[in-house]
C-alpha cells in the first residue's frame, strides 16, 4: 500500500497571518499609487503636456472617481522661465478632469513683487491657460512639450559650464 500525505493542521495564528496577508495584498483602496503609468503619463490621459510639472517628479496619488491627486517632489523647486519666476513645493494637490485642473495648491507665480497661487490650469484647444484667481494669462501648448529643470528650468549649464537649450520654445503669451 502507498502512503497518504496528511497535512498538519494550522495552527490559529497561521491561519489568521495569511488570511490578513490576502485581505491586505488584494484590497483597492479608493486612493493608491498609480505603478502602470508616471505622473507624466497621467497627465497626458488628462490631455495636459507633460511640462505643466518639472522633472523629477518622484510619485502621485490619484482617486480617478474625484479626480484629487498629490505630486510628491524631491523637495521644493523654484526656476525662471522667461520673466516669470516659478515655486514648486515638494507636494503639489488639486483635482484633475480632462482638460481642467481646479482646487491646486502647491504652486506660486511671481508677478512683479508678490507670489500669487496658481489655482486653476485649463486646456483649451492649443492654449493653456493659469489663473491665479483674479487674473490669468494664456500660454501655447507647445511651450509645455518638455518639462523644466529645478534650479534652472529650460536654460541649464552642464558640467562643463556649457549651456544647454532643453527647449526651442519660450514662454511668451499668446494673448
């Protein structure tokens, strides 16, 4: 006659260990870090250009029922582009549809002497155009293909002190 394997029983811990391992490894919650697509990406699902946000984005969170979302930054970030001088903070949040960015926090403008919050970011067609509750200004798309560099932003030095160009674009308004 051939042996019968009889497995041991479980003991109740075990059993309690990897019942609480599926609930964890299988729940959704309704806010989670997005791994199929980079921040970049989801902005383009949204119809934005990828350069609205600087490089080195490091993660998001997005609830794609309400649209709110986080940007997780290596830290603070501040650049020129042109006369406008831009804030970043290290957590940038809002809520996206497609084609409107509403309720952001976590990005400034500086006009002429006082930092405004940039709080609304709509995309019309080939325009894009940032308000900062009072006033807006509207900006080509196209000054948006490439994302600007913290500390530098479109205008950076290599190494060895030369410049380097990361877009043929300058930030100019259409209006």
């Amino acid at each position: 006659m051939g042996l019968l394997f009889q497995p041991k029983p479980m003991s109740p811990m075990a059993a309690l260990c990897l019942i609480l391992f599926f609930l964890i490894s299988f729940s959704t919650p309704s806010a989670s870090v997005n791994n199929e697509l980079t921040v970049y990406e989801a902005l383009e699902e949204y119809d934005f250009p990828v350069g609205i946000l600087p490089k080195g984005a490091l993660s998001y969170e997005l609830d794609n029922s309400t649209g709110k979302f986080s940007v997780y930054l290596n830290g603070s970030c501040t650049f020129s582009i042109d006369s406008y001088e831009l804030k970043y903070k290290s957590t940038i949040t809002g809520v996206i549809t497609k084609d409107k960015i509403s309720s952001l926090s976590g990005i400034k403008v500086k006009v002429l002497f006082l930092w405004l919050s940039i709080v609304t970011v709509v995309r019309d067609d080939d325009e894009i155009e940032f308000s900062v509750g009072i006033a807006s200004a509207d900006f080509a798309v196209s000054n948006f293909i490439e994302s600007p560099t913290c500390g530098c932003g479109f205008d950076c030095v290599n190494v060895n002190g030369r410049r380097i160009k990361l877009n043929d674009h300058s930030l100019v308004s259409s209006a």
